[in-house]
C-alpha cells in the first residue's frame, strides 16, 4: 500500500536511468542536454543527479506542439 506521499509528484525522484528509460532516449542523452543546458530541471545530491517528476510533468507539456489541443 502507498502512501500519498508516495504518489506526490512533487516528492518522486527519478534517476538518469530511469527518465531515459521513460522516454525511451539513449544513456547519455540527458548528461549532454544538461551540458546545453536543455530539459528538465534537475538536483544534484553530492554527485547524484535526480530529476522531480512533477518538473518532468512539466517539461513534457511544453514540449508538446501541433495537432488539436
């Protein structure tokens, strides 16, 4: 059983790993767009890069273009 915490958006971390396995994108994608910078906002703990899924949420819907809203 979850918690509603666990179901926060504002309180799921995703890893690299994990954000290039939801869209599908190669390893090093997101290392490079952080280089430009580009994408999602992200934190770093130590030397951990963690991505919050409500600014995943969030960046994916700027993406979005074209078609009928």
């Amino acid at each position: 059983m979850t918690t509603p915490d666990e179901q926060d958006p504002d309180r799921i971390w995703l890893t690299r790993p994990e954000l290039t396995e939801r869209w599908s994108l190669p390893p090093n994608t997101l290392a490079e767009w952080a280089k430009v910078p580009y994408g999602p906002r992200y934190a770093k703990f130590g030397k951990y890069v963690r991505y919050r899924l409500s600014d995943v949420i969030a960046w994916e819907e700027q993406q979005m273009t074209g078609g009928a809203a």
